[in-house]
C-alpha cells in the first residue's frame, strides 16, 4: 500500500499530504517534527469525526486524557 492510499487525512489541500507530490508521508512528518506538531492522521486514527482546536504534542496529549 503507498502513502496515497494510507494516508487518513482530510485536508487533502495541505501543500504536505500525499496525494500532493510524490514523496509519501515523509514531508508531513518533517514540517510536525520541526514545528513539533503532530500529523492529523494520528488525531483520526483515534476519532474520524474530531474536530480538534488544536495540532500541538500538548494537544494530542489532551485529546488522549479525555478520550480515554
């Protein structure tokens, strides 16, 4: 399976998804690792329908706790 078809995230318009050039996931993990964000994939893998307010580590990290 490649990347395009992995790849869970909705905002297909981001210059970084997959469907946007041909280098997979990899430019999407470097600019949220530099700017120490985490991917959407990651947010939707745990609820598809979230509409999170933010994309920050401390973010997720919420999300998780009142998930679960």
């Amino acid at each position: 399976m490649n990347a395009k078809e992995l790849c869970t995230c909705k905002n297909i318009k981001c210059k970084y998804h997959p469907l946007n050039h041909d280098f997979g996931c990899t430019p999407c993990i470097e600019i949220n690792l530099k700017t120490n964000d985490i991917p959407n994939c990651y947010f939707e893998k745990i609820d598809p329908e979230h509409k999170h307010k933010g994309t920050k580590i401390k973010d997720f990290a919420k999300f998780i706790l009142d998930k679960y």
